[in-house]
C-alpha cells in the first residue's frame, strides 16, 4: 500500500493532467480530485485537503447540471465530510480533553 504522500504526489500530477485537457468534471477527474482530498487530509496537510473536498463540491455541481440529487454531489460531500472528520480526529489527538 502506497503511504499518503505518495498518494497525493500522484494523484496531483494526474489531476494536473486532467485540468490541463479541460475535463475537471469527468468522472475520473473528480474521482482524482476525491482521493487526492482524503491523502492531503492524511498527511495533515488539512487546509490544502478542505480546499480539494470544496472545489470537488463545486465540480460536481457544475457535472450535475443544476441537479441536486445527481450522485455526484453526494459523492462530493462525503469526501469533505470525511475530509471533515480526519481533521476533528487530528485535533482531538492533538487536544486531548
């Protein structure tokens, strides 16, 4: 298994890849955009991890058309959820109550 900066080393040469060929809100594209979110959370790079998961919300409702219940946006919103809930479980590691 590769460990999270590798994962965001990749998966950001591959969205760069993807962006420069105009298809930010392809499947692949906010597939890469997901998973490039969840590494960024787990190194603890957390700002640059929110600012992925929000963009990716903002891709997929441009992908849905004006949609509201188009999958993708449910997709998007579990990743800045989960985005969301790494940080909190960093924070509660670094401030124990």
């Amino acid at each position: 298994m590769t460990s999270p900066a590798q994962r965001v080393h990749d998966a950001t040469h591959r969205l760069l890849e993807l962006l420069e060929a105009g298809e930010s809100t392809t499947e692949e594209a906010m597939a890469v955009r997901g998973e490039l979110a969840l590494a960024t959370a787990e190194t603890g790079h957390l700002e640059d991890a929110w600012y992925q998961a929000e963009e990716l919300v903002k891709d997929a409702q441009r992908r849905s058309g004006g949609d509201p219940d188009h999958p993708a946006i449910a997709e998007a919103r579990a990743v800045r959820d989960e985005v969301e809930r790494i940080a909190i479980a960093r924070d509660r590691e670094r401030n124990p109550t």
